[in-house]
C-alpha cells in the first residue's frame, strides 16, 4: 500500500465537513428516527452519498481509504443515519482490483446508489444471533439478522468456501424476504430470509474475511463514537445553559469531572481507531493488533460516555422526541455486533498468549526509530550486565539515582535531547523524546536530569544564570530539587508561606517545604512568597535556586509508600545572593507554570512507557507460569484482563503520542496533556492491581524477600503507581482543568 497521494488530514476534514453538511440538509435529525424503517428514505439518502462518491470509498487509495471511511462512518454515526455505508467500502476493499465482469458490474452500480449490500460472515460472525446462509450449488438458504438498513438492501455479499471468492445473494425477487426488526426499541435492521436463492461466484477478493470482519468491527466502533460524540457535544451545551441551585449545571465538580472521564474516553477511541486505520493504509502488518485494541476499548469505553452522557441530561435525555436516545442505542448496537468487546479481547489474548506477540513499537518515523536504535545500542554497552545487576541490588530508595549513571549519559548530550541548541542541546523533536523515554523505560535505566528548571532557566532565566546551572544539568552533574508543596499548600500552590525578603544585596528565606522528593540534589528550585499583600495570591511568589549547602538548611527525609524517600524541608533564615532570583520579582508563578506547561505534555507519555514495559514482565511471566498444573495463559480471567490491559495501554501511548505530536507543531494545549496524565496515571493502579490478583501472594513479596518475584517488581510497582495519581497535579485537579479549559465549562 502506501500510496505517495492518498488523502491527508485536511482532505479528511474536508470530508468531515462537507459530509456533515450534507446530512445536515438531506438526512436532518427531525426525521432520522422516522427513516430507519423508511425503503425510500433509505435508498434516496443512500443515492444521495453515492451521488457524493462516498459509497466508492475503499475502492481507489487515492480517492479515500479506511481513514476516511471511519470519518464518514463518524459522521453517519452522528446524524443517526443506519445506510452501510462500511459494508460497500468493505466490498470496494475487497473486489477494488478484481477483473470479473460480475464483480465489476456490482461495484458499478454500488457506486452509482443503485446498488446497497450488506456483508454477512456466518458462523464467523462473532455473534451466534447474526445468522447465516448456507450454499448449496448455485443457491443459498438461510436468515440473517440484524442487517442495518436491511429493508433497502439489495444485495448480500458473504466470504465463500474458497479463498478469494465471495459469494453473492441478490435480495431482489421472491427467494429474498426482509422482515424489520427493533432493537432496543429502535427501527432500521432487518432480517432476511433467503430460501433457494440464487447465487453468483465472484472471485479476485483481495483482502481475507477476517480482516474484512476486522475492518468491520472498525467501522461500527467509529459510527458509534460518532453517536457517542454528538450526544456527549449536546450534553456539554446543555450543562452550560441548563441552571439549577442557581448556577450553570456545568459547573458542579460532580458533572465536571464525568464529563472529563467522557472526554477522555472519547478521545482515547477516537485516536486507537484512526490507528488502526492508519496502519492499514501503510499496509502494517501490526494493523491487526491495533484493530483488536481499539475495538476493544471503545466497547466498554462508548457504553460509558453514553450512561454518563444520560446522567448529564437528566429526565429530558430521557424523552423519546429528544435526540440523546437515538444515539444511546446506536452506541450500544454497535458496540456488541459480530462479537463487539468479548471478540476482540480474545484476538488480543490470543495475541500475546497463542502466537507469542508482544507489544508492537510504535512507528516512530525514520529519525525516531534510527534514534531509538541508537539509544539502545548506548544502553546495552552502558547499562547491563554487572553494572546493572549491581544497581538491580540496591534497596529501591538508593535506586532513584546513580550519579555515575549520570555522568556517563551526560556525555551523550541526551540530557538535553530536546532543549535548543543555543543552550548546548540537540533539538530533537517530541517524538524522538518518546524514543528515548521508551528506551530509558525497556533499558531500566536510572532517571537523568532536571528537565522542568532547566525549561524554566531557559524561558526565565538570565544569560548569566544559563551559562552557569544549563551545562551542569546537561552534564549529568547536578540535579536540582523543586520546592513548591508545603503543609498547607499542596494542591492551592498559591497558597504557600514560605517567605523570601529582600536584605541588602540578597534575599533570606524562611519556611517549610514539604514531600520534596530530590532532596538530594545541588540546589532546590525554591517558590517563595515575596509579597504578602498581593492579590490574588499566586501574584506574590518568586522563584530561587537555592544551593542545597547552604547555611539554614535542615532535611528531614522520610520514607515514601513505594520506598522511595522524600523530605522535610527547613529553610531557616537561609541567605541566598540576588541572583539566585529566576524572572522577575513576584513573577514567580509564571515562572512555574510555564515550565511545567512545556513539560507536562509528555507526564503522562513517560507513565505509559513505564506501564508498558512492566506489562511486557507480566506477560512473559504468565507465559511460563502455570496454576495447579494449567499454564496460567490459558485462564480465561487471566487472558480476559491482559487483553484489557492491552487495549488501556494502546490507548495510553496513542494519547501520548498526540501529545507529541501536538507538542511537534509547537501547541499543547493544557487539556490534552491532563488528559495523557489522568488516563495513564490511573492505567498504572489498575494493572498494578491486576498483576498481584493475577500472580497471586508471591507477587506481594518485597525485595530481598525468599521467593520474591522478580525483585518484588510487581507489588512495588502498584505501590510506586499513586504518586503519579497524586504529584504534578492531582488528577481531580486535572480533570477540573479538563472541564474547564478542554469543555469550556464554567469554573
Ligand atoms: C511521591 C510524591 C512526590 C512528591 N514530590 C514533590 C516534590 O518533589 N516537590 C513538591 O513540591 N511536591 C511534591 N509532591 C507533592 C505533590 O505535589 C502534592 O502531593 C500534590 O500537589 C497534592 O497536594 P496535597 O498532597 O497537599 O493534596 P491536597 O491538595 O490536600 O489534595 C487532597 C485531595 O483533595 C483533592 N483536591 C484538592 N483540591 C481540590 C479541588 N480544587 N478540586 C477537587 N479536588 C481537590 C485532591 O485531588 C486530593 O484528592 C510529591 C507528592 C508525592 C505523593
């Protein structure tokens, strides 16, 4: 595949567009309930988005592939129209470049909306209701049901016994009846009847049944995110307008944050899909997986936005007249067909556990993945073997840093891989940071640098500054602590007290910092309130760099959940010259914020890069592992959770992956980082969970302890996995941003 013109992201927001238009005018939402039962209806709008070229989508790359036809099933999807528009790209996929007259002629009238077919796999259908033809000679006999739009059908294409042949059933004639069908109180499926039908043989399929019941499944995941989407949209205008207490609905934090998880549900289905679709185009043969994953997620996922979407609205969702019902039952028809969530969490088990797959890497682009080689081949000389097992060793908190580790990377320059090179670093874009972090994570390798102050240094702090901490940080010699969260400022950061007072040529400071995990480091990059009349508060706090040996300094260390440490901090009349001020005097929040802005949109890539590589210890533990004598990959528990996981983290990397994209084009808006950060975050309690129920006790041993498995990996990595839930930003304070910054709803 991978044709140099296929269409890009402008021409599919074209199509979106003009799409949307087009059934806006032509298919509006006052009459889609009353056209699902509709022949006529059905067969003119279909003629309608034949007239369009929509129903010959598939059958030229160049014209519009399966990236665009998930854009076209979104929008039939949003504007509740059940034609099957997926089951003619499915046909133009499979017989696009067959030469048999018969094929051809179907295709031709398929494209001028005479023709309207629906694809029917058996007993292969994943779904033992569908139904099946049986074909005998040049006939066939049989029912199949839940055929969308099925009373405007007329045709039905289904693989054959042979390879490369499909199988033909007209559903014009008396050998064809079409009965509706409602489900879940809804018109627009039907059930034919075939008895002595005739058949027509057509062969040169190009692409398997299985993966035309994949590319299927793909396509009902996209109509009913499209469902999910609309009907989330109208419930975040209505949570703006509606009033109740005598304030916008919207702005309660209880609906706030529902709508948040919404989001990010609707997200993560939106960006596995267009992977997955993605990855067919480029004729990868991970397309597979992706499919599985995002089938597998957005199952569950959509079910969810559409009970949260209800709650949303109250009672008047809950009227037929209103729009949101249509759309629940789509999201839930489309999610269970041919086998929905329950299918693909078995090809993803089956995946790992069958077929001896692994996690498939992320195409990184040639500088990314060329790049990930080289820091692999740093690695493998530089941390392994000895070195490594030495590290290995240690207790946990003497393995939050290996200064010698340091040095040896800083001469790589890789501690600066991203900062520009006016500052000695290599500018070397978002993606290949994520070819570095994953290989970091795979080579479980110590952490490096002090990559927030020296983003602050380089947006805030004077040449002067620069020249004097950047090459330190770059050179793996110093780390640098950040000193923001005290007793009784944690989350409201601006609420800190530390205090900083100007005195002669310096500044003394006063106070107590609190859970400062790099302790440890040379200096602590310090906030602390220089004005104590400022209004609001945050105007009134200034940033430091506080060398950590300076007089007045007392660390009280303390021992973390995760046996880690971090530290009491006692700033006791501390002196520090003028120049340790970094911006300007009470422009300190800006300082903070501003780093953290450009950080925070890899957090959440950095969390799913740890879980990932703790998922691939799982699974090759449970690959060789076996309970009372049955190998445990063999559990259906254990192969429904792992496929669960699976799908959760393709999500999280794809949700990473944007933000590196996003971040590339020089935009991260704060909301998706959050998202990233939320989703990841809460992915790694729940597979720290799920590997301790899965591996049982012996998975709960310590370090050190007889019988420990893997170094206690396992219980000490669901301990490790709260402080991201927790730090940089609680994740209730992330979803309120969501809300408020991604929404648009009020504060
Ligand atoms: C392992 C670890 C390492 C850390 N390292 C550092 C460090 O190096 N330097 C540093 O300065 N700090 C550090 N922190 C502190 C961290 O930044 C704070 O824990 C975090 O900002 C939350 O503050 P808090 O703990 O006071 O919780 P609180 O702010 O008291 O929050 C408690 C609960 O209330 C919720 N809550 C609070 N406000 C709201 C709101 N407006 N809306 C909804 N819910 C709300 C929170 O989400 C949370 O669930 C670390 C924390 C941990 C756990």
């Amino acid at each position: 595949m991978n044709h140099a013109a296929q269409p890009g992201q402008a021409e599919r927001d074209l199509l979106r567009d003009s799409l949307r238009g087009f059934l806006g005018r032509h298919w509006p939402a006052a009459r889609a309930v009353g056209g699902h039962a509709d022949a006529a209806a059905l067969r003119a709008i279909w003629r309608g988005l034949a007239g369009q070229g929509l129903t010959a989508l598939g059958s030229d790359p160049e014209i519009g592939g399966m990236a665009e036809v998930l854009v076209a099933m979104e929008e039939l999807g949003r504007a509740a129209c059940p034609v099957p528009l997926y089951d003619a790209a499915l046909a133009n996929l499979a017989l696009g470049q067959s030469v048999d007259p018969q094929a051809c002629r179907l295709l031709a009238e398929l494209h001028a909306g005479d023709a309207m077919l629906a694809w029917a796999f058996g007993v292969a259908d994943g779904d033992a209701g569908a139904g099946a033809v049986m074909v005998r000679g040049n006939h066939a006999d049989g029912v199949l049901r839940f055929v969308d739009a099925g009373l405007a059908a007329t045709h039905v294409l289904t693989p054959g016994a042979q390879a490369g042949v499909l199988t033909l059933l007209s559903c014009a004639g008396p050998a064809c009846v079409a009965n509706p069908a409602r489900a879940m109180g809804m018109d627009g499926q039907a059930e034919l009847t075939f008895a002595n039908a005739p058949v027509l043989a057509l062969p040169g399929a190009a692409v398997r049944p299985a993966d035309l019941h994949r590319l299927r499944r793909l396509c009902l995941i996209a109509r009913a995110h499209g469902a999910a989407r609309r009907a989330f949209e109208m419930a975040v205008d209505y949570a703006k307008e509606r009033q109740q207490f005598g304030k916008p609905i919207g702005s309660f934090q209880a609906l706030q944050h529902k709508l948040a998880n919404c989001l990010i549900s609707l997200e993560g289905v939106r960006l596995t899909a267009h992977n997955a679709a993605a990855q067919y185009e480029r004729g990868s043969a991970d397309w597979r997986y992706f499919a599985s994953a995002a089938i597998a997620y957005a199952g569950a996922a959509l079910r969810q936005v559409s009970l949260e979407t209800h709650h949303a609205f109250g009672a008047i969702g809950y009227a037929e007249e209103h729009e949101a019902p249509r759309h629940f039952r789509r999201v839930h028809l489309d999610c269970l067909a041919m086998g929905g969530v329950r299918r693909a969490r078995e090809e993803l088990a089956a995946h790992y556990f069958d077929q001896a797959g692994s996690l498939p890497r992320h195409d990184l682009g040639a500088a990314g993945n060329a790049f990930r080689d080289e820091v692999a081949a740093w690695l493998a000389i530089h941390w392994s073997g000895e070195r490594k097992a030495a590290f290995d060793a240690r207790p946990f908190h003497e393995r939050e840093f290996d200064s010698a580790f340091a040095r040896d990377i800083g001469k790589t320059g890789w501690i600066g891989l991203a900062w520009p090179r006016e500052h000695g670093g290599q500018a070397r874009t978002p993606i290949e940071q994520i070819a570095f972090m994953e290989e970091m994570e795979r080579g479980e390798a110590p952490r490096i640098g002090a990559s927030v102050q020296a983003t602050a240094l380089m947006l805030f702090g004077t040449p002067a500054q620069q020249g004097k901490y950047l090459p330190e940080i770059l050179a793996g010699e110093a780390m640098h602590g950040m000193g923001y969260s005290e007793p009784n400022a944690g989350s409201d950061l601006a609420a800190l007290k530390t205090s900083a007072v100007r005195d002669g040529d310096g500044w003394v400071i006063n106070g107590q910092k609190i859970w400062t995990t790099t302790w440890w480091g040379k200096y602590m990059f310090l906030a602390a309130r220089t004005n104590r009349e400022a209004r609001p508060a945050h105007a009134g706090i200034s940033m430091f760099i506080v060398p950590m040996d300076t007089t007045g300094i007392q660390v009280k260390p303390a021992a973390t959940m995760y046996d880690g440490t971090f530290s009491n901090i006692f700033y006791d009349n501390v002196r520090v010259p003028a120049d340790a001020l970094v911006g300007e005097v009470d422009g300190g929040w800006k300082v903070l914020t501003g780093a953290l802005a450009t950080e925070r949109g890899l957090v959440g890539g950095g969390i799913v890069l740890k879980v990932a590589h703790g998922f691939k210890q799982l699974c090759d533990l449970i690959r060789a592992s076996a309970r009372q004598g049955q190998p445990l990959r063999e559990d259906p528990l254990v192969r429904e959770r792992i496929a669960q996981f699976a799908a959760d983290i393709e999500v999280g990397r794809q949700l990473m992956m944007h933000c590196a994209e996003l971040a590339g084009t020089g935009a991260t808006p704060p909301e998706t980082g959050a998202i990233s950060k939320v989703f990841s975050g809460e992915l790694m309690e729940r597979i720290g969970e799920g590997a301790l129920e899965i591996l049982g006790m012996a998975a709960t041993l310590s370090q050190g302890a007889p019988g420990a498995i893997q170094n206690g990996r396992f219980e000490q990595n669901l301990r490790h996995s709260l402080m991201w839930v927790i730090s940089i930003g609680t994740n209730e304070i992330q979803r309120s941003l969501i809300a408020q910054r991604g929404l648009g709803l009020p504060r």
